[in-house]
C-alpha cells in the first residue's frame, strides 16, 4: 500500500464500487435470462422486484454492508500498519461467532470453539505477542 501510495480506505471503497457493479450484472443477466439456480427462479421484471423491496430488506442490506465495511477496513488497516500474519488474527475472531450458534450438536460446537481458541493462542505464541520463557525457550527474542 505505502509503495503505490493508495491507502487502505481507498482499496476498501474501491473493492465496495466493484464489487457493487458485478453483483449489478449478475442480478440484471440471471434476471433477464430466467435461470433456475438452488431452486430459486430469478423474476424476469426487475421493477416488480424493486417494487416489492421493502423497509425491512433495506435496513438488512445496509447493515450487511456496514458489517462488511468494518470487517474489510480493519483487514486492509491491519495489513498497513502491522504484518500480514496479524490478519490470521482478525479472521480467527470473526470465525468465532460461528460456533456459539445454537445448533442440532451443541456438544461440537463447543469442541470447535475450543479448538479456534486453542489455534488463536498457538498463533500469538507464533507472532511473539505472548511469549513462552519455559526452559530459555526466548532467550533470542528480542524486546521492542
């Protein structure tokens, strides 16, 4: 980022309006064309579609991409200022999330959470944020 001197809000906007115009042509050729795809039949009247949008679909919409605004700022802002392992941080923790659902086996949702919590502890010993001195195991690590 610092080398072409384009700043991490400047690839998450961009990354937003290309994202923006390929889901566009996605949903105006799947429309036009009246493909079935996962059971679901695209309508062939793309103002009927957004006829029936409704207040309830739009403040999901929007809060999906606030959601996702954040997620990709906080990646892009890690990548600039730390290492790029320090992502694996970012995506440990909103991989979380998945396993404190309620589900059908509650029992192996909480085995993987313990194993995502175990795996994010191994990786800070990994990037050096917690550091070990069992048996002079950081005698060449360096202090900051």
């Amino acid at each position: 980022m610092e080398k072409y001197y384009c700043g991490p809000y400047e690839v998450c906007i961009w990354e937003g309006a290309i994202g923006f115009i390929l889901y566009l042509i996605c949903l105006v050729s799947f429309s036009l064309s009246g493909f079935i795809i996962n059971g679901t039949k695209y309508t062939d009247n793309i103002k009927e579609y957004f006829e029936n949008y409704g207040y309830n679909d739009f403040i999901v919409c929007f809060t999906t991409i606030i959601a996702h605004f954040f997620g990709n700022i906080s990646l892009f802002l890690t990548c600039n200022y730390l290492t790029p392992n320090h992502i694996l941080i970012i995506l440990i923790i909103r991989d979380g999330h998945l396993y404190l659902k309620p589900g059908e086996n509650m029992i192996l949702n909480i085995a993987e959470f313990l194993i995502l919590i175990l795996i994010a502890f191994m990786f800070l010993i990994f990037i050096e944020i917690i550091e070990l001195n069992i048996c002079n195991i950081s005698y060449n690590t360096k202090k900051i």
